[in-house]
C-alpha cells in the first residue's frame, strides 16, 4: 500500500517542507510507503477550459493539455490515500497546488463513482507561516475538492508558527492512524 504526498511550496526547509517530513513520519512508522511530489518541481500548467469549458476531460477523464500534469495524475490514480500539504497563500492554496488540483477536479469528478479516487482517503495540511489568517479559507478549498471528487475526509489540518510543534505532533499522529486505517481496510 502507498500513500502520495503532494507539497506545494518552493522553499525545502520550511514550514510546508516540516509538516511534509511529520505526515511522512506517520505514515511510515505506521508501514506505509510514502512518497512525495512537489507540484512547484511538476511543471503542471493552469486548465485552458479548452473548446466551450470542456475538453477530454468531461468525456475521457484525462487532460488534453500535454505537461507535467499526466506523470503526477497516474501517481495519485495509483495512490492508496492522498495527502496535499499546501502554504497558505492569500487564504487559499498556493498556485502550483490549485493549479494541479483544478485540473485533476475536471478528469476525476467527471468519472463519478467509477473515479479511482472515489472512496481514498483524503488528508490535507494548510500552513499559514504569515499572520495565521486564511487558514479555514484555505482548508474549505479541500473540503471541496474531496466533495468534488468523492474522496474521504480524513483529516483536514490547519497550523500557524504559533500552533507550529502542536500541530506537527498532531499531523504525525492523524497520519499513522490513517496508516492502521489503511491497513485494516486493506
Ligand atoms: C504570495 C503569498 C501569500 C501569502 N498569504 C498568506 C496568508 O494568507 N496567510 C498566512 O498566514 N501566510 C501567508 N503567506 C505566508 C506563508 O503562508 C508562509 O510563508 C508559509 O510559511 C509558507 O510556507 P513555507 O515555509 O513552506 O514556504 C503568504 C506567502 C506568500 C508568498
């Protein structure tokens, strides 16, 4: 079993990068394989809402538009459960993060049920390393996402530098249980 770690942020020694290595703690003290992908590092362009809106994406579940989108789509296609670590960037995901997740939203929501994600966990970090402000804005986009593509909630985490050692306790912890929950379902 594996479990995806998509992170979004430039900097490999920040705040995003340390909720990456708890999340990554977790999963694998748990016996889980996890591995990550760094969207910054992916070359996923924006949706070009190609033809009236929609392109292959409606009626083939796979983005017509030819970058690094296609590599990082078949790995979370093959993922047992997804974790998305994003900075909080104006109380949203940051733009290599919504860049993927709007363009993996078209493929998958339009699979319905028959969507591979349709019923994997789901686990995101939102880490707002400025004020603190825009962390519920930023996790709301999750939640919407996972709606939109049928995944289950896990667990939906915020952190500030003030919350910063609770919450990566917290992050590991959450992680290797959906590492036992992974296992017991398997
Ligand atoms: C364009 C931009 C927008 C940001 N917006 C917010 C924000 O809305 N709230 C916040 O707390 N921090 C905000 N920040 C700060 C980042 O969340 C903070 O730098 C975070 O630690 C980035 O993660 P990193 O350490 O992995 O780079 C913003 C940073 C940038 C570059």
């Amino acid at each position: 079993m594996n479990a995806l770690i998509l992170s979004s942020s430039p900097n490999t020694d920040g705040l995003t990068a340390a909720c990456v290595d708890a999340v990554r703690s977790g999963l694998t003290s748990g016996g889980i394989d996890a591995s990550e992908v760094r969207l910054t590092d992916a070359n996923v362009g924006v949706c070009q809402q190609c033809a009236d809106g929609w392109g292959t994406c409606r009626s083939d579940h796979v983005c017509q538009v030819s970058d690094g989108f296609q590599a990082v789509h078949a790995r979370v296609r093959d993922a047992d459960a997804l974790i998305l670590v994003t900075p909080v960037y104006w109380g949203d995901l940051s733009e290599s993060a919504k860049a993927f997740v709007d363009r993996l939203r078209r493929c998958e929501a339009t699979a319905g049920d028959g969507s591979p994600l349709a019923g994997r966990w789901f686990m995101g970090v939102a880490a707002a390393g400025g004020s603190g402000g825009g962390q519920i804005s930023c996790l709301e986009q999750m939640e919407r996402l996972i709606g939109h593509v049928r995944m289950k909630r896990w667990d939906l985490i915020a952190l500030c530098r003030w919350t910063r050692e609770a919450k990566l306790h917290a992050m590991q912890s959450s992680a290797a249980a959906l590492a036992h929950a992974l296992h017991e379902e398997a």
